[in-house]
C-alpha cells in the first residue's frame, strides 16, 4: 500500500467513532453516543429488576415471605440471564432461517459481529441490552405464586420458560421472524414479547398452584405499602431505559419513547387513584404504585410509536382497565394471582399492543404506518400477535409445569406455608426484632 493510501486510511480511522473490521474485511462503524445510551439503558433495566421488581413485590407479601421475594426475584435473573449466554439470545437474535427459531450462529455468544445488522451499535452491546429483557421477564411472573411456590420448582420452570416461550416470541415478533416480517405486528419494547407472555403464564401457574391457604376469607395485606412505592419510583426511572433503550439510539425516537412511558405512567396512576377514591373511598399509595405500574406496561409496546397526547389515553385507559381486570380474576373468577400479574402486566401489555394500531395513525400524532398498512390491517395484525402469544404461553406453560415438578412438587407443605418461606426454604428471617 503507497504511502498516500496508508495516510487516507489513518485520517478515515481517526475521524471515525469505534471503528472495527468485520471479518469479510468491510468496515464496521459503531456510534460510541448510541453505544453508551445502549449501555446505560441496559444498567436502567436491570435496576427495574433487582432491586425494584424485588421491592415492590416484597413490599406487597406478608412479612414471612418478604426474602423469599427477593431471593426468587434475584435467582430468576440470574437463570435467565446464564440461559441467555448459553443459547437464548441465538434462538431470540440467530440467523433468520424458517422464521421459527433463530439459527445457532451465536450460541455461548462466540461469534458475534462487530456491529449489530440494522443498527449503530456492537452486537456485545445489543446482546446486554437485550439480556436484561430476558432476565426481568420471568422474574415478572413471580408475582403470581408467592407465598406457596417450591423455589426448585420456580428456578426449573423459569429456566426453561425461558427457552420454550419467551426466546422463539422474541424471535417471532424482534429477531426477523415470522409474526414481524409475515403478519407485521409491531412491539415496540416488549408489549407482547414480555407483558403478553409472562401475564397469561403467571394467571395458567396461579390456577395450576390453587389458592394460598386461607385465601380469600384471611386477609393477605401487604407488610410494606413504603417498600412497594420505593420499587415503583424504580421501576418507574428504570423503564426509561427500558422503553427509551429499544430506539437503540441516542436520538429524538429514544426522547419521545420517554416522554410517552412517562407520560402513560403519570396518567395511569393518578387515575387509579380516582378510580380507588370512588370504588372504596379512599386513594392508597399501593393503588398509586399499581397504578403506575399498569400505565407503563400499556404503553411498552407503543411508546416510540406513538404522540404524548395518546400516551395519555393508554395510561388512562390502561388504569381503568387493570383495575376492573383485577376485580374480574380475584372476586368474580376467585384465582389467586397473588400480586395481580395478570391483570396489571398481561392485560396491559395486551392492551397497549391493540390499541398500537389505532394510535400510530398520523393523523392521531403517530409516525405512521408502514408500506401496504392501515389502521385497520395493523390492528389486525396486532390482534393475530397478542393471540398466538396467548395461546403459545397457555399451552407451553402448562407443559412446562408440569415437567418442572417431575423434579421439584410445585408446591410447598401446608406446614411450610403456614410459617413461611423465608425460614422454612431459606432459613433466614428478612426481619429479625429482639
């Protein structure tokens, strides 16, 4: 190479941010203001997980069954995230081959490229994003079987959850499969992908598991309303990351994802507390905390899709539905999804994923919709997405189950049960008073 062409070469390398060659020899080029947004976002997700998630449902159980919240919350990220190394993310993010799974190309991450195919960033980047997804997705279920579940059991099930259910619907609807690229139902940040599946897998487990002992002639009253609202406002900040981070760029789609997330979270939880002050006379921090929660899983699948005047209306929309979903599963249907997962989680990630093809709409402030889509056809296509995600949850956690407790029983003893699960599984108390 002249001299000429070797000092050309240094000012392109010079000028150029994270510069890498790919392995047929072309020019990667990564964004380092995409790439830290990435990375931070990613630390904002897994503070949704540990420790908000493990906050706020901990605040919600008895006293008794407080660490084992916590441990259940920690252990099941840390399965998910190990399952996601190993073979997760190449089932989620291989190669598109038939549109079911994606190819074994990334397994044990061993062979990634410099430069994630479609966006700004490195692959080891959008790998860490996208693991702490996979990690916090499962840990969501937990919600549904405190107090009662064998922590084998949860740990098995999880894991392989993990790789039956949510790897192929990521595939589906985020890795070039068959739901995006031949229905064209859109998620923006996990609507379906996450909310979908871990709502309706948490409601088949809560009925497959039976009610907790006593339930619902004893009140079961949450030990800490102040630790749930402390892992709310985590949530809260957390989701920033969560919803802003799926534009994978630093730029105005990554700003308008959070003005909406907190747009719908605001709305959603001071409706709630409206809606709590004429149901039962009186706005509760829990109600405000549950609230906000039912708010940001209405808006995930919509958030960089939509104006902040529509995020408005699928966080109010997203409070008044979850609250009446609530009333339907405990007192009319009597399933004890302990801390409501379906309801709050399920039924607003369903619901934010079908009114996405109403409000994407231009002319209602949305970006649009694509080639060859109207309103109609993407309503459509959302209504065919949440169904299959609906009917693979059912049906896999159903099997799932029941292969988890050939090795674990699903359920503790009645002795267990009645003293709790933070001595009788961990034999520790998360509170000791002398």
């Amino acid at each position: 190479m002249t001299k000429p062409r070797l000092l050309a070469l240094a000012a392109v390398l010079a000028v150029l941010p994270g510069v890498a060659f790919a392995q047929d020899g072309q020019l990667d080029v990564a964004n380092s203001g995409d790439t830290a947004w990435l990375l931070a976002s990613s630390a904002l997700v897994m503070l949704m997980a540990m420790p908000g998630l493990s906050l706020f449902y901990g605040g919600l159980v008895r006293t008794k069954n407080f660490l084992s919240v916590l441990v259940q919350c920690g252990a099941i990220a840390a399965v998910a995230s190990l399952v996601w190394i190993v073979v997760g993310y190449t089932l989620s993010f291989g190669s598109v081959t038939n549109g079911w799974l994606g190819g074994g190309n990334a397994w044990m991450l061993i062979s990634l490229g410099n430069v994630r195919e479609s966006t700004t960033v490195p692959e080891s980047a959008f790998v860490l994003f996208q693991m702490t997804f996979a990690a916090i997705t499962p840990a969501l279920m937990a919600g549904a079987w405190v107090d009662r579940a064998r922590f084998g059991w949860v740990i098995t099930f999880c894991a392989l959850w993990s790789l039956v259910v949510y790897a192929p619907v990521t595939h589906w609807i985020w890795g070039g499969g068959w739901l995006s690229a031949g229905v064209g139902t859109l998620d923006w940040a996990g609507g379906i992908v996450i909310h979908t599946t871990a709502g309706v897998s948490a409601l088949v487990i809560a009925v497959m598991l039976g009610k907790r002992k006593g339930y619902p002639q004893t009140l079961m009253l949450p030990h800490s309303p102040a630790l749930t609202m402390a892992g709310a406002a985590l949530l809260w900040v957390g989701w920033f990351g969560f919803n802003g981070g799926s534009a994978l760029q630093a730029n105005d789609d990554a700003a308008a994802a959070i003005i909406a997330t907190h747009a719908a979270a605001a709305t959603a939880a001071m409706v709630w507390l409206l809606v709590e002050r004429i149901m039962v006379g009186k706005p509760t921090s829990v109600g405000f905390a549950t609230g906000a929660i039912a708010g940001l899983a209405t808006v995930t699948p919509a958030a960089g899709f939509i104006s902040p005047g529509a995020a408005i209306l699928f966080g109010a929309a997203g409070a008044v539905v979850c609250y009446f979903a609530i009333q339907l599963v405990k007192q009319k249907l009597q399933i004890d999804d302990s801390l409501d997962v379906f309801a709050v989680h399920g039924v607003g990630g369903m619901l934010g994923s079908v009114m996405l093809g109403l409000f994407m709409a231009e002319s209602l402030g949305g970006v649009g919709y694509a080639d060859g889509m109207n309103m109609i056809a993407q309503t459509f296509a959302q209504l065919i997405g949440v169904g299959i995600a609906i009917i693979w949850s059912v049906i896999a956690s159903v099997i799932l189950a029941l292969m988890a407790s050939m090795v674990f029983p699903m359920r503790v003893s009645e002795d267990a049960e009645r003293e709790g699960l933070d001595i009788t599984i961990h034999g520790e108390r998360a509170w000791e008073f002398d």
